[in-house]
C-alpha cells in the first residue's frame, strides 16, 4: 500500500477519490480492515464505536463471502459475523453499480436493527465515499443505482426482486426457511449469493440434515462454516468460566457449543471441539503401526483406523460402518481398504471380548472368523469397564503436546464426530451411555446404538494400551503378545468346558 498511497497523494482531489474508491471496489478485505468501525454495545469504557478487529477467523470469512455462492454460517454467540456480513452488504452497494442486497430478519424491526448497524458503519467511512440516503428498513445509493432493503422472514419480498446479495440473518430461527429458500435459489443460480447466519435454534426437527447438511452448502459452490466461540482470541477459559453462569447445560450447548441435546442429556465427551480436535493434515505414517478396532454385529459392523504417533498423541485417521452383513462379507472389505490406505502397514487388531462367545446362529465365534482373515489373534481383555475408556479419551482430550491435543481425528470420520457432538450421549439418568439416532419427522430412520458402534470400535483399542490413568501400559508389539496369550489361554478354557 506505500507505493499506492504515494501515487495518491500526488493526484488531484478528484481522481483521488476515483482511484480511492476503485481500489476499495476491488478488495473487500481492505476495506473491512482499513474502514470499518462498530458499534459495541457491551462497551463500558465510554468508547462504544470501534475499530473492527483483525481476527484470523474473519480473515477466512472474508475468503469465503468473496468465494462461494451459498454459504451457511453456524456460530456461537458474539462472533461478530452479523457485523462482518453487514459490512459486506454495504460494501457492495456502495462500491458497485447496479446491485440490490437484503437484509433478511425475523421481523420487520430486526430487518431495519441490521441496516442501521449499515449506517453506524457508514457514518464513520472517509469523506470520499459515495453519497448514500438511510430510512426505515432501506438504503440508496444514487450514483451507484444501487440499493439495500431490510425485509423480515419469508419469501414474498424475495420475490419481489431479483437480489444481488440475500443475508438472512438468524436464519434457524425464521419460519418457512424451505419456502425462503426457494425463492432465493433462482437469484442466486443466475449469478446471485445467499449467506444464512444463525446459532442454533431450539427444537427444531432436522435442521442439521435439512440445512447444514444440505448439498447447495457444499462445495464447489457453497459452504458450510462453523465459528465457535474459542476463535475469538479474548474468549479464553477466564472467559468461558464467567460466561457460563446463569446458563442451563442445555443452552450453553445450543448457544455457544452450537449443538442441542435432549432436555436434561449431556455429552459423554465434553471436552470435544471441532476446531481443536478434528485435524484435516492427519496423514498415515508408515513407520508406525495401524490400530484397528472392530465391533462385531450383523446389523451395523465396525471398524477404524488409528496411529499413536511419536508424542503420544492418539490420532483417528479413517472409519467404516457398514449396514447388514455378516462378518465374513463385512472383514475382507476392511482388509482391502487397509491395504490401499495403508500400504506395507504392520496392523494390531483389537475387539470385544464377548466375540469369543458362539452364537446360536453360527458355529465359530467372530473372533474365529476373524482370525482367518487378519491372520493373528486380535486383542481383546475380559471385563473392561465403559466409563474407564471414556475417561482415558477424554484425558486425552483435554491433554495439550506441543500445538497440539493429545487426541485428534481426521474429518472423514463423520460419524465419530457427530457422536462425540451430540449423539453419543448419557440418558436422563446421568450414567447410562446411548447412541441412539433420532429423527424426529422421520421415525423409520430411528435406530438404537447407531453412534456406538465406532465409540466402540475406539474405546477397545484404548484401553488395551493405557491404563485408566493415562499411561502406555507396554509397547503395542509386547501387549499384542501377552494379549494373544491370554486369548489362546481363555479359549483352550471355553473348549474345555464345552467339551471340545
């Protein structure tokens, strides 16, 4: 910018404010960090009105609104993504011919709220900005020919315009979200963008699947982004410790953690955060082993991949739950992807002791169909008590190695993530594990234990290598051994008693 500010100063007043607003035209982050000031209500210094702050996250919020067509915006509270969207709204009108934006609320009064955050905005740009005109719920910008209009929920006043820009603010919280959407998708498939922004609503049946899970948000053309309250630098643990008075367990979770949880549930993993945890660079290395965890059943089958690397730190690289198949179709599988994800690999195999047992429908045990397959023993210890592998996970949770936590997991393993969130949790009594998958609106895709299979499939690995304190209880090699020794040990007492 030296070089550019120089040129400036030597023009003449009039082609500096073309080349001024020609440079902030094309570089909305400029802009935000250069030009924007708020208004912070919370202020108790006398200094409300202030500069807009140069946080790493809004950085990345600038990339994406500058990038993807569709993008929905799940927050925790106070993240200054409604400022940051405002900001990009005016910036739009004002530097650009042509263009309409809508500020999109609940009510009318909400609407308006966001286009006067627009005018605190602008009352505090440079002089050389363009002349704009403020009323209820509308701004104009004349020599621009452009416009922005505050409307409340639905799509009536969607369609009444063909709308450059649509930010729908709170958007979980407004009704007739699938007729609202409707309304924007031709504006935005001729060129257009749609940017919802919300916390979590409350009690609303499907919201996830129907809109952060829904394909417009994905790429190439759309995104889904989460900004949780521990991206802003100013909200540490002091911070976190004095926020949370006042709060249900139930609230803070849907208004800060940004999940929601049955009335009186909590999660069995408490310490998990998408952002400290969930790890995109975890990469396999070959000079360690591969971990794999299997949890046995026809109607859901399991298994995962994970490494202990050189500081200790547990990382969940991969994971496959099948659906109704038997272990002898559901086993090679698993085999062939280990091979293709991990080539030249030496693996450990871990599992449920009770895969020892005969069922009535099969004459070998899983563990004996297994064992064809893997061709070693997996390990697998009697009478390991539940909580005790939880507590290990989450001691490695809260444990921090160098930048790192002690536990990471790589974001393919969508159905861990979504466990550890919300849906492998305790029931009403406090103590019992469950995992059920709900959906309200849809009960035929009910199904009991679905994120415990893979809760599983981890647990059993833990902690047949650390003890309940935390410490590595041998080498995996040496455990492998001992543990294969104690398996033919209890099997030779299982055939005894049968007779066999």
């Amino acid at each position: 910018m030296e070089i550019t500010e120089q040129r400036i100063k030597e023009l003449s007043a009039e082609s500096k404010v073309g080349a001024l607003r020609a440079i902030y035209a094309n570089d909305f982050k400029l802009f935000r960090k250069n030009l924007v000031y708020t208004l912070d209500e919370h202020d108790t210094t006398g200094n409300a009105i202030k500069k807009f702050p140069a946080w790493a996250y809004l950085d990345e919020l600038d990339n994406d609104l500058l990038q993807y067509r569709w993008l929905f915006v799940l927050k925790s509270r106070q993240m200054m993504a409604t400022w940051e969207l405002v900001s990009y709204l005016l910036w739009t009108i004002l530097f650009h011919k042509g263009k309409k934006v809508a500020f999109q609320s609940k009510k009318g009064d909400d609407a308006d709220a966001l286009v006067q955050r627009a005018k605190v905005i602008y009352d505090h740009l440079p002089k050389w900005k363009p002349l704009a005109e403020f009323s209820y719920s509308r701004i104009k910008v004349p020599e621009m020919y452009s416009d922005g209009y505050g409307i409340p929920q639905g799509p009536d006043q969607l369609r009444s315009y063909t709308f450059s820009v649509i930010f729908s603010d709170e958007f979980g919280f407004q009704e007739q979200l699938q007729d609202t959407f409707s309304a924007s998708k031709p504006a935005v498939d001729g060129g257009g963008q749609f940017i919802a922004v919300t916390t979590w609503p409350k009690g609303r049946a499907n919201f996830k699947k129907n809109w952060m899970q829904n394909p417009v948000f994905q790429q190439p053309k759309g995104k889904l982004v989460k900004l949780h309250y521990s991206r802003r630098p100013d909200k540490d643990d002091i911070w976190k410790r004095e926020a949370r008075k006042g709060y249900t367990e139930e609230a803070w979770n849907r208004e800060q953690e940004m999940i929601e949880l049955g009335e009186g549930r909590r999660r069995i993993f408490e310490p998990f955060s998408e952002l400290r945890h969930i790890n995109s660079g975890l990469i396999y290395q070959k000079e360690k082993v591969v971990l794999r965890g299997w949890d046995f059943g026809f109607h859901r089958p399991a298994c995962s991949w994970s490494q202990i690397d050189d500081q200790d730190r547990w990382n969940d690289l991969y994971e496959i739950l099948g659906q109704d198949e038997i272990l002898e179709n559901f086993a090679p599988k698993i085999i062939a992807e280990s091979n293709i994800r991990y080539p030249d690999a030496t693996f450990i195999d871990y599992c449920d002791y009770a895969g020892m047992q005969k069922s009535d429908k099969n004459r070998r045990t899983s563990i004996e169909i297994l064992r064809d397959f893997i061709k070693q023993h997996p390990i697998c210890r009697p009478n390991l008590d539940i909580e005790d592998g939880h507590e290990i996970i989450r001691k490695k949770m809260v444990m921090w190695i160098g930048p790192r936590p002690g536990y990471q997991i790589h974001p393919s393993c969508v159905n861990s993530i979504d466990g550890f969130l919300s849906g492998y949790i305790y029931a009403r009594d406090g103590k019992t594990p469950t995992g059920d998958l709900r959906d309200e609106d849809e009960k035929e895709n009910n199904e009991k234990d679905y994120y415990k299979h893979l809760q599983d499939c981890r647990r059993y690995k833990i902690q047949n290598i650390y003890t309940n304190k935390g410490d590595k209880m041998n080498t995996e090699t040496k455990l492998n051994a001992r543990q294969s020794n104690s398996y033919n040990s209890a099997l030779l007492r299982m055939n005894a008693r049968r007779g066999m």
